[in-house]
C-alpha cells in the first residue's frame, strides 16, 4: 500500500479562524478527514503532521526515505517564500513531493507569488480550498506507485 505524508505548515492549525476571507471556514480537521477517507478509497496509508517549526519540517522531510514514504503532500504554508531548508530537504529525501495551497498563491501579494518549493516539487496545486489537498493527494499516490 502506497505510504503518503501530509505535511501542514505554520498557522495552518487556525484554519476556520483564520483570515475566513482568504482560507474560508474549513478546518484542519475537516482537510485531514477528507485526505484520510480519499486515502481508504484509493488503497493508500495517509500519514499527517502539522508544523509551526522549520527545523521540524526538514527533519520529518529527511527521514522520510527512513520510514517508508512513497510520496509527500506539502502545503508549506509561509515557508513557500521563505524557506531554502525545506526546498533542500525536498530535494535531498529521495522521496517526489506535491505542493499544495488553499488560496492562489500568484493572486495575491507580490511575496507569495515566489515559491522556493516549487522548482524541487514535481508539481503545484494552488487556489482550490480543500480541493487542492485531494488533487495533490491523487498526484502524490501516482506519485507513490511509480
Ligand atoms: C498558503 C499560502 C501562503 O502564502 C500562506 O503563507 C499560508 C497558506 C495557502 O495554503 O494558501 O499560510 O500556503
């Protein structure tokens, strides 16, 4: 059976409290049971973490090969912008990995239009709410079979 680990980046714990405008009244919870039936359906194991830390990001990213991960699904949230640790593990782990955004990334501030994630992932979906984790899970699990 395919393994997946869903990655949540920082503040993505607030989602439904957070900026409702942007990112909608979804909860973290709600995006993790939807991947989590998505996954039983397709035959697939969804692992979930979510993180306010980079460092703890890059290291469940590295030790991802370690623990039997086929494919990552990443929404890296703030860190899209900022963070050549997470692109660098990414590129280093060994295992192909699926960005993810709620909201479209390039239709909003200039700095979010940048992702450092982006060129090291094998693909981007951006701007679809709760629909971007389960077109990235699809991806992930083509991803994972390969
Ligand atoms: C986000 C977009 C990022 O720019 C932002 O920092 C987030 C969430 C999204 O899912 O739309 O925290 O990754």
């Amino acid at each position: 059976m395919p393994k997946i680990l869903v990655i949540h980046g920082p503040n993505l714990n607030l989602l439904g409290a957070r900026e409702i405008d942007v990112y909608g009244k979804i909860t973290i919870d709600e995006i993790n049971g939807a991947l989590k039936k998505s996954g039983k359906e397709k035959d697939a194991d969804i692992e979930i973490m979510q993180s306010n830390h980079e460092g703890e990001i890059v290291d469940v990213i590295g030790k991802a090969k370690k623990n039997k991960i086929n494919a990552i699904l990443i929404n890296p949230a703030a860190y899209t912008h900022t963070s050549v640790a997470i692109r660098d593990a990414i590129a280093a782990c060994g295992v192909p990995a699926v960005e993810v955004h709620i909201s479209n990334i390039y239709a909003r501030e200039e700095f979010r239009h940048t992702s450092l994630i982006a060129p090291v992932a094998k693909g981007q979906v951006s701007g679809f709410g709760k629909t971007s984790y389960l077109l990235g899970l699809e991806a992930a699990i083509e991803l994972a079979k390969k």
